[in-house]
C-alpha cells in the first residue's frame, strides 16, 4: 500500500521537499514541506512536540492525518 498527501487546491499528488528539525524549546518536533507541480501550492504540516504533555490515549490529543490511501 502506497500513501501520498494529496494537494487541498487540486487533489494532486504533493512531493515532499524535506524536513526541518525544532529545537528543545520548540512547541513542534519536525516541520515538513510539501509542494504541488499541478498548481504551484506549498503545505507546511507540523509535528507537535507533546512528550510529557499527552498520551497516545488522551482524547485531546490531535487525530488530523493529511495522508490519503
């Protein structure tokens, strides 16, 4: 099974340009880069850095996914 982000303006596929490290002090672990040759558009998505702050469990913790089967 191959997983790709799909592009919120087109529906095409976004290539994955990299990602980018957060510091100790940072409120996310990675920020990653995405870009879309259909339609020129560029999606950042953040990582929150939730260690010691929530659990897999809780029911605050976030359930976005921008991955598309």
């Amino acid at each position: 099974m191959t997983r790709s982000m799909k592009c919120f303006h087109c529906n095409e596929d976004f290539i994955w340009e990299g990602d980018h490290e957060g510091g100790e002090d940072d409120d996310y672990l990675v920020v990653s880069g995405f870009h879309c040759l259909n339609c020129n558009s560029w999606a950042l998505v953040y990582y929150p850095n939730t260690e010691g702050q929530l659990s897999p469990d809780d029911e605050s913790t976030p359930r976005i996914s921008p991955w598309v089967n």
